[in-house]
C-alpha cells in the first residue's frame, strides 16, 4: 500500500529547510519589534536628572509567624506586627492557642501574670537559649520559632536544703557487701 509510511515505495518526507541551513525565500527576513537601540542615552526620560533614587527596602506591616508549642501538634500561625517584641509574641501566642483550644493545656496562668514570664521563645526545639523579650521580631531575621513553657521553682526555698539533706543521709551501695556475695 503507498499510503503507509515506511512501507516499499513511500516517499521520504521533506526536512525541514531551516534545518539543513537553507530557508524558505519568504522567510529570509525577520520581522523585528521596534526597540530602543540607544537605551543610555542622555535625553529623554532615561536621562540621569529624570531618575529618582532608588526607593528603600519596604517593610510590610504585619507578617504571618509560625510558633511550634512544645508537645503541640502543629505550629500556631500568628499574624504579628513587625513592630511587635518577643514577648507581645509571646503573649499573642498564648491567646491563640487557648482560644483555638489546642491540647495539651497550658499551665494555668494566675490573671496578674504576664505569658512571657511564664513562656520562653526559642529559634527551634534544640535552641537552648530563650530570646530576649525586648527584641524586635523584624530584627530577629525569622518566622518560625518554638514556644516553651519556663521551669519554675515551686518549692520554694527549703526544696533543695531538704534535698540535699536526704541525698546525703543515703548510704551508697557498699562495694564490700559485693564482694562478700561474690565469694
């Protein structure tokens, strides 16, 4: 059959002409976009008296801030002014979560103290250091961090005389009792 291709007697298809070097004679000139070819000149409106100075960075008023609670599932997402500080942050943080009713709970906060005392924000869960809570969050240079809650005291003063007292009345296990049930 001729009208298969690949078959005996089928012609070749053509090339493509611009693919072996040769082109079409309709087709020898390029139609071309006008352009500007002096684009340095020193008139019009590229002249250097007509150009302002280059504006500064612009700084967006608030932006969205991802704040991973210890033992939480899923980070918070808080939108915080960039004026903000660590502990407003903090603070934002804390509402959020109580207010989405997120588990596990938080510790339970007496109404006169501020989240930031009770919280420290840290770059991730391996930053040992907490940030400070009068540093700006534009000044930080991130947006995720990681919320914990601070170790507080809470035995007061005689805790650790009481625990010491104890560790010390306790004998250590005697290495001569050992030997004795060895032989």
């Amino acid at each position: 059959m001729p009208g298969k291709r690949g078959g005996s007697g089928s012609r070749v298809p053509e090339r493509s002409a611009s693919f072996h070097g040769r082109l079409p004679a309709e087709r020898e000139r390029l139609r071309r976009p006008r352009t500007q070819p002096d684009l340095m000149a020193p008139h019009g409106r590229f002249s250097p008296e007509n150009t302002s100075p280059v504006p500064a960075r612009k700084v967006p008023a608030k932006v969205l801030v991802n704040v991973t609670v210890q033992r939480s599932l899923g980070p918070l997402h808080v939108v915080a002014s960039t004026e903000w500080t660590v502990g407003e942050l903090v603070a934002a943080a804390v509402r959020q979560y109580v207010k989405e009713g997120r588990r596990p709970a938080l510790p339970e906060l007496p109404a006169a103290e501020d989240p930031s005392d009770a919280f420290g924000l840290h770059y991730s869960q391996f930053s040992l250091e907490s940030l400070d809570l009068k540093e700006k969050l534009l000044s930080l240079g991130s947006r995720n961090f990681f919320l914990c809650p601070k170790i507080a005291n809470t035995c007061g003063g005689m805790c650790g005389k009481e625990a010491s007292a104890k560790a010390s009345k306790k004998v250590p296990f005697s290495w001569l009792q050992f030997m004795d049930f060895l032989l």
